[in-house]
C-alpha cells in the first residue's frame, strides 16, 4: 500500500488522531493493543505524517455486533 499511495499520501495527507472502541469483556486490559493495527497501518500508508495521538477504549457492545469501531481525524490538502 505505501508505495501505490506515496506520492498523495507524504505531500497532501497527514492524521491527527484517532479514537477506537472495541468490544471487550469487564476484566480485559490490553485496549491499545487491540488498535495497534490501525496506527501501524496509518504511518505505514502516509509515512510520518501518519503518527498521531490515540485513545482506546474497551465497551460492552458496539453497533451492529462490530468487534472495534475507529474514528480518525485526518486533514487532506486541495490537489
């Protein structure tokens, strides 16, 4: 994937933040690394400009029985 979107991706693209939210049961601990994926995955798409601020948390349910549910802030520049 990063080098099909390199170019886009180190010129008009950066992530702010994101914040997940995973089904998990009462006693589970390990949030973060549930959506160590996601980051992984947004700094190796945009390089740098892919780090970014993080929040995880753990919940009963989500929407439709979804097991993680992630939101991003991402800014994209005029092409």
């Amino acid at each position: 994937m990063r080098r099909r979107y390199q170019h886009d991706a180190t010129s008009n693209k950066s992530v702010f933040g994101s914040v997940a939210a995973h089904d998990a049961v009462e006693d589970f601990t390990e949030h973060t690394e549930v959506v160590n994926g996601c980051s992984d995955l947004l700094v190796q798409v945009f390089d740098r400009r892919g780090q970014h601020t993080r929040s995880a948390i753990g919940v009963k349910s989500l929407p439709k029985g979804f097991a993680v549910e992630i939101e991003a802030m991402v800014e994209i520049r005029g092409a």
